[in-house]
C-alpha cells in the first residue's frame, strides 16, 4: 500500500512579478506520495476534524466563488495539494496575514504539484507551508495537533517581520498611488520609487529630514529658544545643573514648573506641576538620568495635544487626557489602576490599541505622594485619585485647531527645519489662540508617531500616511523613472544594450543589466552574467539612474520574478518553442507563452509593449498589454503590422528596404538597411533586433535623428577594420 505523506521537495521564493501573480509568492513542488489517491472524501472524518480546527475556512470561496466553497470542494473530494494551499493562506491569514493569491496546480509527475502562496515576507510563508503540512498531515491521520501553538508561532513571526504601524500607513498609501516600495533592511527602511525619482522613509522620518533639524529638535533648551525668537509662544525656562539651581530656577520663574530631561523623548523623566523644593529635588534625582541635562520651565496649565505638521502644513491633532481612580474602600490604587484603567480594551502595548497602559513609573508615583499615597494605598470609597496628568495624547481633535494655532505649529516646525514634525503644546482650548488662554509650544519632536492619528481612541481617524505621500511625490508623482524589461529567447541582450546605448546619447544617466554585465551609464561594474534579479534591483536602488533597462530571460521569470513590480515599455523579441524548461515543467508553448506574458503584463497604462510581429507566440500577446502596443516586423507585407496600423496603432516596419516608424498614414524613415551593411539590416542578430530598440527609443520619445546617429554609431563601432575585413573575404574566397 502507498504511504500517505506530503513532502516539499523544493520552495523557491518568486520575489517580483512572475506567472502567477503581481505580487512576491513562494512556489512549493509537493509530493503528496500515496494521497494522490486518497482525495479527502475518501479519509473518514477528515472534512470534520479540518473544519473543527480551522473553522475560518469557510470563509474561502474557492473556484466555485462562493462563501464555503472550499469546504464543499473538501467535502466533495480535493486532493492534498489543493488543501495544503488553502491550509497555508489560512494559518497566514490566523496570523495576521490576511488574504492572498494561492493556487495548485499538477505537474506531469504522478502525484507532485505545485503549490503557490502569498508571502508577504518569505519566512513567515514558509513557515505556514509546513505549519500547515503538520495540520492536514494530523487531519489525516487522525491526532492531535495544536492549531493556537502553531498560530502563534506565525504570529510572533510576523510580528518581527512586519512594517511599524507608521511605516505601514506611508508606504500602504504609497501602493495606493502605484508607488513601488523597496524594503532595505530589516527596520522600517524603506525606499519609496525607483533609482533619481526614489525618495527614502524611516517611520516618520523622510530623506528630506535634515539631520540638523533632528539634532535641533533633541535639544528642548535650543529649540525653545529658537521658537522664542522666531515668536511661538513657549513657557520661559532654562538649563539647570544641579538640584539647587533646579529650586533657584524654578523661584525664579515661578511655581509651579515642569522638570524634564534636555534630550529625552517619550515622556520619560518629565514631571509637571511641580510645586515645592521636596518635588523639584525628587523630579531631578530622576530626570538628570534620562538626559545629558535638565531643564525647567513654567508650568502651562492646560491639556497636552500633539499636532502633525508635514511639509508645512498641519495634518492631524491629538488631545491627552489625564488619567485617574476612584477609591472603593477595598482595593489599591494598584489594583484600581488594572481594573479601572488597564481593563480599557482600547489600551495596549501593540500598534491595534490606541492606548497604552498606565504603569506606576516616577512620575505616577509623585503624583500619588503629593496627595499623601502609594501603589499600596486604599483610596476610600469614591475618592477620586490622580495617576497620571500627561499622556494618552489619542483623541482626535483636528477639526477643532484654530487657524492661528495652525499658523503657529507650521512656524515651530519650519524654525527648527523639519518637514514632518509632532509638535507637543499645552492649551485649555485647541479651538482658540494660544496667546489668550496663555498656551505655549513646549516641544517640537522629529519622527513622530502616527498610531494616534490613525486609531484615535475618538474621533475621526486622518489619512497622515496619505498626507507624507502627497508631500514626497507632489501632483500625483509615482516616483518612477522609465524602466525598459526585455524578454524572449532570442536577442534580449542586443536590444538591452542598444536601448541603453540610444537613451545615453541625450544624456540620460542609465542602468542596464543585461547578460553582458551590470552597467552604469559607460562604466560596467560587472563583467558576469547579470541578467537576475538581484542585478535587476541594483539598478532600481540607484538615485542616480534616470531610465533603467533590464534584462529578464526565461529561467528569471521562472525561478526569481521580475526585479520590478512595473515597467514603462516591456519588450518581447521571440519565443521559440523548443527553448523550454523541464526543471520547471515548462515543456508546452502554451507554458511558454504564460511565461513571457509576464513581461506583458507588468506594463504600465501609460507605457507599450513592443512586440516582434513576425513570431505568432509574441504577436498573440498584444490583448494583455495594459499599455499601447507597438508591433515591429521585418515583412514589408506583414498582415499583422497591416491590421494594427488600421487600428491607428504604432509599428516600425520595412518600407523599400528602408527602417520607418508608421503611425496614421506617415511613416518616418529612420536608416536605409543598406547602411548597416551585410548581412543585410544585421546589427548583433538582425535587422528585428534593431527595429525593437528603435520601437523603445521612439515610445520614450527620443528624436528621431538622435536614432539615426544613435545606430550609425553602434555599427560602426562594431565593425571590424578595413583591413581585417578585407583578409576575411579573401581568407573565404581562397
């Protein structure tokens, strides 16, 4: 009897667009051995016991397209591959994950299929295919298995994997836009865009930040002064060195004051209301370990807010709260604070509370002493009991901020110099100027956190991540340059490199990789094959790249996907249908259509695919392209060029024996073939290959005479000379 088992015989991760989706999948080859003839009807109870573990996969609609599909496909009989796909989706989605293409599908071995899924971060999609082995493995055979185990273990996975919530807003506004986003490291780096048009985002940090900015914003003494002189109101104070100057500055400029580090940030060691010599000296003792020094200031009597002001313009206000008890004549302010305060589903320590816990830190532990208590202390019943005065800065209050309040946090953050700020002021009423509720700026902070404008604990959230796109990529910018990906079977590489040999000529600083190298602008860095993917990104990565042409063979597609998620013209030159690949169990035309359909695929609205209309297989691909089609032949009588420039279409084509680019009744000529010399219109593989590249050059709206002496140059410096010329033909006619 066949053994019943399901093994991974290889996982490879397809980190671009690739055949079956836009998006990066992990494609697994599958042995299911003996279960290929065991679909799950056959194997008692096992539709149960899956349904009772997982009960969510009802909600998978599955190819009949309906809610419960897939559990009507288990109870009519699927066999393992296709429920290890749904399975693996599921514990992803358990974890935070949710959603994503999947897909099974047979190969022509007996019993190995391939399996796709989403993966949103490659170790987390990998670990749900053999999380979800183990499932359906106990399913079958009918044991134990702990589904919340493995859940959360995808769960703590994904939460080391995933975006910050600010970051995540910035860059899921970004894909809104059809902004491509590169992740550069582990942290929330990300690059926003390709090569000069990127822009870079750490959290709330842009590539536009100024360091300087940032160092100004860290010291609270500078920056309040230089708000002062620039006229936002701030509270008067100063710099102290010890905790006899903290006493003679805070008689100075008046009880009650705030303490607080110089260069601290989160609220750690800051301490308000402070209103004798035995709270000033306690205040200190904490805040001088916090900071490199300590200020005070005059205390402003009011409600915190924090205010979001990105490239000059205020996006969205918080109001805090101050947090307290009231006694029941049994239990401990301790005790109150969890059943009271922390019992509010709304707080947390994750990104999906808007509120954080209340902990009884130096700061909740003055307050408490001032009014004669502890943590320990049992408040009598209905007394009421301050913990906290500051924090909770989470309740929306954008609508309500006076336009002179506005004003002024836009001047606070422009005097320090950042573009994207959270500015901390103090006011009774955020609806009225600060000058006559005597509020004031107290600090301006490089950064920001943005969960509280996104899940205000109330109020309206606001579109902050939507507001630092608009910022970096102003009236609808994508941040894309122009990017050229060439596939097919033949040629891919004389395309590439004349495309980036056309396109330097006007100056443009480009990247190409190709089989012959990675190149930028004339210098090539390197000499190996460099049609990948890795090679691919490098080029996108650079800020100094203005267009980028890469090179993507069949076996990239296959086991890599494309380098990017779009390109501006996609070029495809030939598909020959005994090029197949049987790793891969590509061995049908039609599989290598559904291959080179990706580069089709990937254009943009706005941009061309450039397709050899001499090579049916290519032709047939015209109908994908979301963009123009510009068709190319070497056949002066071509019947498809005939059909598509009827249509109004664009082709470069063969008239006379002269190259012209025809469109609505004119055509341009561009070169005589005679030009290139023998063999007749050859230039690195022939004539078709040239008329691909001129197709790019002229879809990227290159002159027309900058392509003719753009390709007089290219042969010319191809051609061998005279004289070796000349030994040649008489070396073949001896």
């Amino acid at each position: 009897m066949n053994r019943k088992y399901i093994d991974f015989i290889n996982m490879v991760h397809l980190r671009g667009p690739n055949i079956w989706a836009y998006r990066p999948v992990i494609e697994a080859l599958v042995d299911i051995g003996g279960l290929e003839d065991c679909p799950s009807n056959t194997i008692p109870g096992f539709a149960e016991r899956l349904s009772a573990w997982l009960p969510s996969l009802i909600e998978h609609r599955c190819s009949i397209g309906e809610r419960g599909g897939f559990l009507q496909r288990l109870r009519e009989g699927t066999w393992a591959g296709h429920i290890l796909e749904h399975v693996a989706l599921e514990m992803q989605s358990l974890a935070g994950m949710p959603g994503g293409l999947g897909r099974a599908r047979e190969t022509p071995v007996r019993g190995v299929y391939k399996v796709i899924i989403r993966a949103w971060h490659e170790p987390l999609a990998r670990a749900a295919l053999y999380a979800a082995r183990d499932l359906v493995m106990a399913a079958i055979e009918d044991r134990a298995y702990d589904v919340q185990g493995a859940v959360d273990r995808l769960r703590g996975l994904a939460d080391g994997l995933n975006l910050g919530p600010s970051t995540a807003c910035i860059v899921d506004a970004a894909d809104d836009r059809d902004i491509p986003a590169i992740r550069l490291s582990e942290a929330n780096l990300l690059q926003l865009g390709y090569g000069a048009g990127q822009r870079r985002i750490w959290t709330a940090e842009t590539s536009c930040t100024s360091a300087i900015a940032e160092d100004i914003s860290r010291n609270k003494d500078l920056t309040r002064r230089l708000l002062s002189a620039c006229g936002v109101p701030v509270p008067r104070g100063r710099l102290v060195g010890s905790a006899g100057e903290a006493w003679e500055a805070a008689e100075s400029i008046g009880l009650p004051v705030v303490l607080k580090p110089s260069d601290g940030n989160h609220g750690r060691g800051v301490f308000t209301n402070l209103g004798s010599r035995a709270e000033v000296d306690a205040a200190y003792a904490v805040a001088v370990d916090e900071g490199s020094g300590v200020i005070v200031e005059r205390f402003v009597s009011g409600d915190e807010h924090r205010l979001l002001v990105v490239g000059g313009r205020l996006i969205a206000a918080a109001r805090g709260e101050t947090a307290g008890v009231v006694g029941d004549g049994h239990s401990t302010v301790r005790q109150l604070i969890e059943s009271q305060i922390n019992s509010d589903p709304r707080r947390g320590s994750d990104e999906d509370h808007p509120l954080n816990p209340i902990r009884l830190d130096s700061a909740a532990r003055l307050e408490l002493a001032r009014q004669g208590m502890d943590g320990d202390t049992v408040p009598p019943a209905g007394a009421e009991v301050m913990v906290q005065r500051n924090g909770n800065v989470s309740h929306d209050v954008t609508d309500r901020v006076h336009p002179q309040v506005a004003e002024q946090v836009s001047l606070a953050a422009r005097v320090v110099g950042l573009d994207i700020a959270g500015i901390d002021l103090v006011a009774r009423d955020i609806s009225r100027p600060l000058e006559e509720q005597d509020g004031a700026v107290v600090e301006v902070n490089a950064g920001p956190g943005l969960l509280m404008h996104l899940k205000p604990a109330s109020g309206t959230p606001r579109p902050v991540g939507q507001a630092i796109v608009e910022y970096l990529f102003p009236d609808g910018g994508d941040g894309r340059v122009p990017v050229v990906g060439v596939s097919g079977t033949r040629g891919k590489t004389s395309v590439a490199r004349l495309v980036a040999h056309l396109l330097q000529l006007g100056g443009c600083p480009v990247g190409l990789a190709c089989s012959d190298g990675l190149f930028f602008g004339q210098r090539q860095v390197e000499r190996a094959d460099c049609a990948t993917w890795e090679a691919g990104r490098r080029v996108l990565l650079n800020p100094a790249v203005q267009a980028a042409v890469i090179e993507n063979g069949g076996r990239v597609i296959l086991g890599e996907g494309l380098s990017y998620d779009r390109c501006r013209i996609g070029v495809v030159t030939a598909i020959d249908p005994a090029g197949t690949w049987p790793e891969f169990h590509m061995t049908q035309p039609e599989q290598l259509c559904q291959v080179y359909r990706t580069q089709v695929d990937v254009v943009l609205p706005g941009g061309a695919g450039v397709l050899n209309a001499d090579d049916p297989l290519v032709a047939g691909l015209a109908p994908l392209c979301d963009g123009a089609v510009v068709f190319y032949s070497t056949d002066e009588a071509s019947p498809v060029v005939a059909a598509h420039l009827a249509a109004g279409g664009r082709a470069v084509a063969v008239r006379d024996r002269h190259i012209v680019l025809a469109e609505g009744g004119i055509e341009i000529p561009v070169l005589a073939c005679a030009e290139l010399g023998p063999p007749a219109g050859g230039v690195e593989g022939g004539l078709s290959h040239l008329q691909a590249a001129l197709a790019v050059a002229w879809m990227l709206d290159i002159d027309v005479d900058m392509m003719r002496a753009g390709v007089r140059a290219w042969w010319a410096a191809r051609q061998p000379p005279a004289h070796e010329a000349r030994g040649s033909a008489v070396a073949v006619q001896s």
